[in-house]
C-alpha cells in the first residue's frame, strides 16, 4: 500500500516494474463493493483474456513509451482470440483490391469476434474508474455493441430486412444456441451434482420477453388485419409507440439491476466461490482504456459497413440465403467470445452467469436494441416497424415459450440444454430453407 497524495493506492503486483508502472498511471485496485459495476458480459469474457507478457517491454527506459507500449500490448494481444485480429487487414485488403466481395465478408465477420470482446473488456476497465452504478450502465450499453452497430449501417443503406433479420437471431441464438449449449455442457460435466440457480433474474428476463413479444405480435396481427401490401402509417405509429413503451420497461429493468435488487446480482456468488476473479484489478488507466473504446468502435463501425455492404454478394455467391445469413451466421460468428465465456461458467457450475448472458443479452435486444432502431429509423426517415413474418414471430414466440418453461423451476440438467439445442437446429433448418420454397 502507498500513500499517493493523501490517497492509498492498493498494490497487487509481482514485480518491481509493474508496481511502479501502477504508480505512473495512477491504476488502483478496487474494493469489492465496487466491481459490483460488473456484468456477466464482462466477467464471461474474462475468461478468454491472457495475462501478457512484459518482461520485454519493461526494459524500456522511457516511461511514456513503455506505457504506451503495455497498453497496445494489453489491448491486442490480451485475449486467447487475438489470432483473429489478423483478418481485420486482410477485410481492408479485400476491399481496396476487388479481391471478392465473399471473402470481405467473412474477413470483416471474423474480424469483430475479438472486437466484440476487446470493446466488453475496455468498458470493464473504464467501470473501475467510474464506481459501480456509472460501470453497470456502461456495461448495459455496450454489451451489445457489434448488433447495435452493424443493425445502424443497415439502417443507413435502407436494409430493413437485414436490420430485422440480424436482431431477430441474435435473440434466437442466446435464447436456444447459447442457453442450451450451456444447460447441456454444464448438466454433462455436473452429472453428479443438481445445477440450481437464481430464479429471480430468470422471471424477470422471461417477462421482458414476453412483453416484446407481445409488441410485435400485435403488430403482425394489426398487419394481417388491414390487409394491405404496402405499409400503412397506423403500423408505424402503433410500432414507435410500443418501442417507446419497450424502452420504458428497459429502463425499469436496469433499476431493478443495479439499485432495487442489486444484491441478487448473479456475480456474487461467482466473487465469492472464484478467488481468481474476485482479485480482479484494473490493467489500464481511464485515459487509455476511453482511447482505445473510441478507435476499436471505429474499426466495428468500418467493419460492420462492410458486412452490411457485402451480404446479398455472400448469399449469392455461397447460394445462402440472406435470411440464413443474418438469422444464424452473424450472431454465432460475431458473439463467440461471450458464448464460449457462458459455456465455460457452466462446466464451473456457475449457471446464474451462464444465464446472465444468454438470458440478458437477449433481453437487451429485444427490449433496448429494436426499439432504439426502430426509432432511430424514424428520424432518419426509413420506414421500418417492429412486426416481422409468421415464420419469423412464431420462431421466436415458441423460442421465448420454451426458454420460459426452462428456466422456470430454477433447476437444471442436460436434457433440457439438449431440447435447446435441437429447436435452434430445426430453426436453422427453416430459414436455411425457406427462401427456396417455391
């Protein structure tokens, strides 16, 4: 401990060297009761983060450099998907040399995996500076920042369908992908064990669902009920009116996440029973952390440009379907590291994490994402409503119906991660072939 201007600043490191680098940048350890900022977002991708390796970059003699230096490191070579920003130059080459507009997409689709991760560990850093309540905002925010992104360049190129599409998968790939493949891993590595968890957080996600899915059924039937092929202002009206309502029981929930019931945090019980995270400090300074947000936002936003940009080519060119593409590509390939992060939760038996992920990333788009595009498509002046297909409404209807009745008595084993796990398959299936029906 060192008394730094009348302040203790708390020192956990090993070396010489780093210590007096936590005393060039001012970084501080927290006390537990402030990393309550934290979100199972961010505490799942802390499982892919590898420790760097600065027994190089400690020998530089200037100090300025040597920050600069550990904090580049940090940013890129600390995560276990770092192997994949190498496709983030090879997405820009394909796109200034005509090398296919397939390959660019995939190249840019690769590329936001470590991105999406990367940005999830950056607002943890910042949420150590801002104390608890500032930190869980942020992290609410930015948990699905690659969607949000990707979901406004659509928007701007007037792609609603893909807009619709990509959203409607992300829900569908963390109600039954992600939730399933954690049910099912955690129950088959826990066989002897009964895998319990918080009911609480499960209720309240299901109702959120529920009430978005209320929103857009009523759309659809409202759609089916006028009978016109073009899309009437009533629609819009009724659909900016129940994202303003969505956004309101967003809001609600948040309150209810980090004031009223902040106690029931499902990371607790992870601060107590997991030494290792509960020594968890702060690795870079505000100034940093806030630096590097802003650039890799900016490399998502060129990314997820070219994604948009490129879509219909990579269906045409693969004879996917764009349905298939957004539906199940995009959500599996660009939210891999908080996956593999629920995934690895529940091999620890920690489930009320795994959930916090699945359960409440799909709340997050459904109740804060769709709405917020929604909205943002009316003052930009695209015509867009939150009403999707029949096919696309009863997938997601009995997905939230299945999840519902999952999760209901607290309690888990594999078969019930195993049912997830086939319904996402026949989902896939569908929207693979729904576009080739006559």
């Amino acid at each position: 401990m060192v008394d730094r201007g009348g302040e203790e600043v708390f020192i956990d490191l090993t070396t010489q060297t780093e210590a007096l680098w936590l005393l060039e940048t001012g970084i501080k350890k927290l006390s537990p009761d402030m990393r309550h900022g934290r979100t199972a977002h961010s505490i799942t991708s802390s499982f892919l983060r590898n420790k760097s390796e600065l027994s190089l970059i400690s020998r530089v003699h200037d100090s300025w450099f040597r920050n600069l230096l550990r904090n580049i490191n940090e940013v890129l070579l600390g995560t276990k998907l770092s192997i994949l920003f190498i496709a983030i130059p090879f997405a820009f080459i394909a796109k200034y040399t005509n090398f296919g507009s397939e390959w660019m997409f995939i190249f840019s689709l690769l590329g936001l995996a470590p991105l999406a991760e990367r940005i999830s560990f950056l607002t943890e850093q910042i949420s150590f500076f801002t104390g608890p309540t500032v930190g869980g905002l942020l992290n609410a925010t930015c948990g699905n920042a690659t969607e949000l992104i990707i979901a406004v360049f659509a928007l701007v190129e007037n792609k609603v369908q893909v807009v619709k599409y990509s959203l409607l998968g992300s829900v569908l790939s963390n109600l039954l992908l992600v939730l399933g493949s954690s049910l099912f891993c955690g129950g088959i590595a826990n066989l002897s064990k009964e895998q319990r968890f918080d009911k609480t957080q499960a209720d309240v996600n299901s109702l959120l669902l529920f009430l978005g899915l209320l929103c857009h059924v009523l759309v659809l039937m409202f759609k089916l009920a006028t009978n016109s092929e073009t899309l009437p202002v009533s629609i819009l009206q009724l659909s900016r009116a129940s994202c303003i309502i969505m956004l309101i029981a967003y809001i609600a929930y948040l309150v209810f996440q980090l004031w009223t019931h902040k106690n029931e945090d499902p990371m607790e019980e992870t601060e107590e029973g997991d030494e290792e995270l509960s020594d968890e400090s702060a690795v870079m300074g505000f100034w940093p952390a806030f630096s590097s947000l802003i650039v890799l936002t900016g490399i998502v936003a060129l990314l997820s440009e070219y994604v948009v940009a490129t879509i219909e080519e990579a269906s045409d060119s693969w004879r996917l379907s764009v349905s298939f593409i957004s539906v199940i590509l995009l959500p599996i390939v660009g939210n891999a590291a908080e996956h593999a992060g629920a995934v690895i939760f529940a091999f620890k038996n920690k489930l009320d994490i795994s959930l916090g992920v699945a359960l409440g990333s799909a709340t997050q788009i459904a109740m804060f994402v769709i709405p917020f595009t929604t909205l943002l498509s009316w003052m930009i002046g695209v015509q867009m409503d939150i009403g999707f297909n029949i096919l696309e409404t009863s997938s997601l209807s009995l997905s939230i119906l299945i999840v519902a009745f999952t999760v209901q008595d607290g309690t888990s084993h594999y078969i019930k991660g195993l049912v997830l796990l086939l319904c996402y398959l026949v989902i896939a299936t569908c929207f693979y072939l729904f576009n080739e029906q006559p």
